[in-house]
C-alpha cells in the first residue's frame, strides 16, 4: 500500500514537472515570438520613415522643378518680346535705310548742287537729383544723327539752326556747325544744347549751307 501511495505521489510530481516545463516552454516560446514581432515592427517603421523622407524629397524636387519651369517659361516669353522688339526695330531700321539709299540715289536736275537730307532723333533731357547727391539744375536738348549730303557738289559751311520753345518763349536759338560736307557722304551729330527753366514744348531743327 505505500509502495502504491509512493508511486502515485512520484506519478504526480513527474506529471507536474512535465505541465510545468511545457507551461514554461510556451511562454518562453511566446516572448521570443513577441522579440521577433518587435524587431520586425522596428524594421518596417524605419523602412517606413525611410520612404517618407524619400517621398519628402521627392516631393520638394518636383516644387523645385515646377519653379525653375515657371522661371523658364517667364523668360521665354520676355526673351519672345525683346526678339518681337528687336524685329520690329530691325524693320524700321531697314526702311529708314531704304528711303535713304532712295535719296542718295536720286541725281537732281541741277547737276553740280548739293542736296542736304537729315536722319536726326531729338530728346528733351531733364538731369534728376541723384541719391544722396543734391540737385544739379543741368538740362540740355541732345540731338543725335547724321546729316547726307545727297547731291552731286560738296556742301560747304554746313550747320542746323535749332530753336527750342518754351510755349511762346524762345528757350535757346543756336546753331551746330558741321563744316563741309562731301558730296555723296555724312557727317555724324552729336550734340547738347543747353538751357534753363521749364521742359521745351517744341523746336525746329534747320539744315543751313552755302
């Protein structure tokens, strides 16, 4: 009978042990399962904050080069502009130079005379105080161009008479001396005329020989 009471009591602990063990062995089981789901978490949110930043990045560039795609395009179409500016320039300067090689060309019935033609541009300058610079008082008429002598003899003690008006007042009447001009030839201007007081309303500019 105790012999029967001791294995009983030695099939217990044993049956114990054995649930203990495997109660012991799951849980260990569990926490490592747990450790590898953690690492597997940390991986994907730092592949996750990896794609952000890319994304981020990617994002930025496109602002980048949707800005520098604006900028192009604002400078092609000035570019465009100052090209249809500069057409229209070259256009006007081509028919200027047209209606010149016109008069040069034409020989007058008077053979041996002079023929003065003018291709002159005018502008009324009024001097602006400087920053930090006290106010000059200095402005001046600037005529700038050539002068042709288009006939066929030379044209001598050449000047333009220029009278600036004020309304009704006389500014400045004065003259350019040019000196001779050859026939079939020019001379360049470049001029100030100098005066005071309120901007010019008009002014002639007269081609004068002998």
């Amino acid at each position: 009978m105790k012999t029967k009471l001791a294995l009983i009591a030695i099939s217990a602990v044993l049956l114990v042990s054995l649930v203990a063990n495997g109660y012991f062995l799951t849980v260990q089981s569990a926490m490592e399962q747990n450790r590898s789901l953690k690492t597997e978490v940390a991986d994907l949110q730092g592949q996750l904050a990896n794609l952000t930043e890319q994304a981020n990045l990617l994002q930025n560039q496109k602002a980048s080069l949707e800005t520098q795609s604006a900028d192009l395009q604002s400078q092609e179409a000035s570019l465009s502009n100052q090209t249809k500016n500069l057409q229209a320039e070259n256009a006007c300067l081509q028919s200027e130079n047209a209606d010149l090689e016109t008069q040069l060309s034409y020989v007058p019935a008077s053979q041996g005379s002079p023929k003065i033609l003018t291709k002159l541009g005018t502008t009324d300058v009024r001097s602006s105080p400087a920053e930090g610079h006290p106010w000059s008082g200095i402005i001046r008429f600037y005529v700038s161009g050539e002068v042709w002598n288009a006939g066929t003899a030379d044209a001598h003690d050449c000047r333009l008479h220029v009278t600036l008006y004020q309304v009704d007042a006389v500014a400045n009447d004065t003259y350019i001396d040019l000196g001779t001009i050859e026939a079939s030839s020019y001379v360049e201007v470049n001029s100030n005329i100098f005066y005071s007081g309120s901007p010019l309303t008009n002014w002639t500019i007269i081609p004068e020989y002998s």
